[in-house]
C-alpha cells in the first residue's frame, strides 16, 4: 500500500486498489508466463499503479518497450501489449506480431488498450493481417492517476489542444468517465459547479452517465462535498507564468516527471569524493518527491523564500535529537534512543538531499537574468509598459538557452512559453519585430512538432 495517498483529508489508496485490482484480473487470465511489451508513455504513470514485484506475483518475466522490427528474445507463453489507442501503434505492434510468428513457436498474444479500446485501432489491426492474432483484446480505465494524496491526474498532454484546435472532446469524455468511477468508489458529489465551455460538456456527460445507472443507487456516503470543473479557457496565464512554490521551481528548472526528479550529481557526491574531483559521479540523482517525505510536505507548497529558514530549524532539531544520546544512561532509554534512530537517520538524509536541491535551485533564482524574466512576466500580466518589454523577451530567450540547466528543447518550450504569455496580454504584440528573430532562428524537430 501507498502510505502516503492516505494521508490527505481523502484515501485515495482506495482509488489504487481498485485499478490494481483491474490490473490483476486482466493479467490471470493471460494463464502462464508472461512479457509484457510497453507503450513508453505509459511506463511512467504504470510505475505508480504497479510495482514489477505486483506484475512478478502474476507471472509477469520480462518487460520491453514497443519498438519497431522484432521483440527481443523471451521464453513466455503469453505477449502483452499495454498502449494508447493510437493508430501508429497498431503499425509497430503488427511488425512485432508478424515477426514472431516467423520466429516461432507459437506464442498467445494479448492487447491491452489504456484508457480506452478503439475500434479505429482494431480496424488498423485488421486490415495488417493481426488481428486475429489476439485472444484478449481489452481496455483498462486508467483515468484518473493518483499522484500524491492531494493530486490525481489524467496525464493527458494534448487535451487543450484536442479540445481547441482539433474539436476532440475524447479528454472530455474520459474526465467524465474518471469523475464517475471516483463517485463509485466515494460517493455521489452532492453539488458540481463550473465555469468555461468544456466544463459544461463535462457536467452534461456525468449527468447522462448518471441516468444510464439509474437501476443502481450509490449507498457510498460521499466523501466530496463539492466538484469545482475549470475550463482551462478560462485562465490562459497560469500556467505560462514561473512557479515560484518549492516543488514548482524543481519542475520549472530540472522538471518533474511521474513524482521524480534527476539532479546533478555533484552536490549529492559525499564530501570525501568532492575534495578528490575526480570521484565525482556522474550518473544523474534521481529521488522520489511526495509527501510520503515529512520534510517534502512541509515545504513543498511554501514560497522558495520561506524555505531556508524550514531547512535551518529543521536541522537544529535533527541535531538536537541526535545529541539526546548523550543524556541516555539507562539501558531503558539506551534502548528508546535505539528505536528512534532509523527515523533520525532519515531525517537528516532527507534533510541533506533538500539543502543541496534548496542550493541548486537558489545558484539559478539568484541570478540577475532570473529577476529580469519575473519583471518581464509580471508587466505583461500587470498591462505596464508591455512596448519597452518586449525587447526584454529575447532577453528572456536567450536567458533560457545558456543559464538553465536542462537540455534539448526545453529552453526552447520556455521561450515560446514567453512569447504566449506576450500574445496572450497584449493583443497581436508577437507579430512585432522583436518576434522576427525567433521566427527566423532554427528550430528542432521536437519544437516543430510541439508547435503544430
């Protein structure tokens, strides 16, 4: 179990359990060994449904990620494909099927639609020749993630643009579908309020899911007292805008993916390694943020500003604690202290490893160009002086490709992610010249698909 998604005011354990419980059922009747052959996108929201020792309970002996050509070699009865609902897909997993029906022996194989089974994609099957290949072919209603106990998620990336540019209201109708099985599990939400277009669609789709259930009443007492739908229409800004909470700038600057986080490793290398140089590691820090972590939910909402004096007091006390062994004199509270010390000893790992996060984050947000980009945002949303800051988003631009630490495109998404928040406050100001040169410079591949 999760510990730490029962901590909020709701258990949302209750929620895992049950897509775990999907999860199993769909896996038994696969009968004997098993690989399983992975949408990547997937791997990463999976990871905190089930853990490989679940999958390993139910046969489950190797795991790959769906590539094209042929599988790599395993000796299992059954072949699991776990994938989004995407056509492109079809085309990759009907290689994988035809060549191990060259490769032989026989093998049963097995598709797995995540969130939802689409006839489109068995129709692509089909006309490939595979898709009589397949005794199961299933979907598994992974709507609503839990992340942590207060955030569940759809990990739907490209829902506003489906929504807005391609008039798709498939995320739509799986927001429902999540709220209705969060009612089924916790109870009916007695009011649901709303404001923006696709909220309404929303409410509408829960209201006639509602009636199709009509011979089934929810005896569940409801745990919500109230649903709050926000169209993202409503508020463009928001997220274009720097986050400045503790959590948010690691995402801002190293980025946050499926509750982890890699750093740099250099500040986490013991200090004996550090005074060497040439001991230093070199593979990325990755560490788990939830508020499993004590000092993770402490600090994680709290402006970056109020989290130094956190870390001080904190390890004043972990200091203090760890100096009470000197006072133990009887076996008795020898003993106590004993006991409390693999609390302690976390403690203050957990203490080290947000004082050399706290130190990266502050070596960027103390910069002089980081100032520079707040002011720029700041004047847009406040409607001061937008003229004179224009010139100050190439500066901005600029900023993100050489001082941020992370690489490929991601300096490239912030600068555009500028530039939206420019044309989003001050009407058709990115038709203006500063915005030529961002026209005209060359953009990568990931940027152009980005941008379409």
């Amino acid at each position: 179990m999760a510990a730490h998604l029962s901590y909020g005011r709701v258990n949302l354990n209750v929620l895992r359990e049950a897509v775990r419980r999907e999860l199993r059922e769909f896996l038994d009747k696969c009968a004997g060994s098993k690989a399983i052959v992975w949408d990547e996108y997937l791997t990463g929201p999976f990871g905190l449904i089930a853990q490989y020792s679940l999958l390993k309970e139910h046969e489950v002996e190797k795991m790959f990620t769906l590539k094209g050509s042929r599988l790599p070699a395993a000796d299992v009865k059954n072949i699991i494909f776990v994938v989004r609902p995407r056509l492109e897909l079809m085309d990759i997993i009907a290689e994988n099927v035809l060549s191990e029906d060259r490769r032989g022996p026989a093998r049963d194989f097995h598709i797995l639609f995540v969130p939802r089974r689409s006839l489109l994609c068995e129709q692509r099957l089909k006309d490939l020749g595979v898709l009589g290949s397949f005794i199961h072919r299933e979907e598994y209603s992974l709507d609503l993630i839990p992340f942590d106990g207060d955030l569940l998620s759809m990990e739907s990336e490209g829902a506003f643009k489906e929504c807005y540019l391609e008039s798709d209201q498939t995320s739509l109708y799986h927001a429902a579908k999540g709220l209705m099985t969060l009612q089924a599990l916790y109870g009916t939400i007695p009011q649901i309020f709303g404001k923006g277009e696709c909220a309404r669609q929303v409410a509408n789709m829960m209201i006639r899911m509602k009636r199709e259930f009509t011979g089934s009443q929810n005896s569940i007492f409801p745990v919500f007292d109230n649903l709050l739908l926000l169209d993202r229409n409503v508020d463009l800004l928001t997220p274009l805008a720097t986050q400045l909470t503790y959590e948010g700038l690691i995402d801002e600057i190293y980025g946050i993916q499926n509750s982890y986080v890699k750093l740099p490793p250099e500040k986490f290398a013991p200090k004996k390694q550090g005074d060497g140089g040439k001991d230093l590691p070199t593979e990325a820090k990755k560490l788990q943020l939830n508020s499993a972590e004590e000092l993770y939910a402490e600090i994680r909402d709290k402006n970056f500003n109020a989290v130094g004096s956190v870390l001080s007091k904190k390890a004043k006390v972990i200091s203090a604690a760890f100096e009470e062994r000197h006072n133990a004199k009887t076996v008795g509270e020898i003993k106590q202290f004993v006991s409390q010390l693999p609390h302690m000893q976390a403690a203050r790992a957990s203490l080290a490893n947000h004082t050399s996060i706290a130190e990266l984050i502050k070596d960027v947000t103390t910069s002089e160009d980081f100032f520079d980009k707040l002011t720029v945002e700041q004047e847009f949303m406040s409607g001061i002086d937008t003229d004179k800051m224009l010139g100050g988003v190439s500066l901005v631009a600029q900023w993100s490709r050489t001082c941020l630490p992370m690489q490929g495109t991601w300096h490239e998404l912030l600068s555009l992610r500028v530039w939206s928040l420019c044309s989003t406050t001050r009407e058709a100001a990115i038709v203006r010249g500063p915005c030529t040169a961002v026209k005209s410079a060359p953009r990568s591949p990931q940027l152009e698909k980005a941008l379409a």
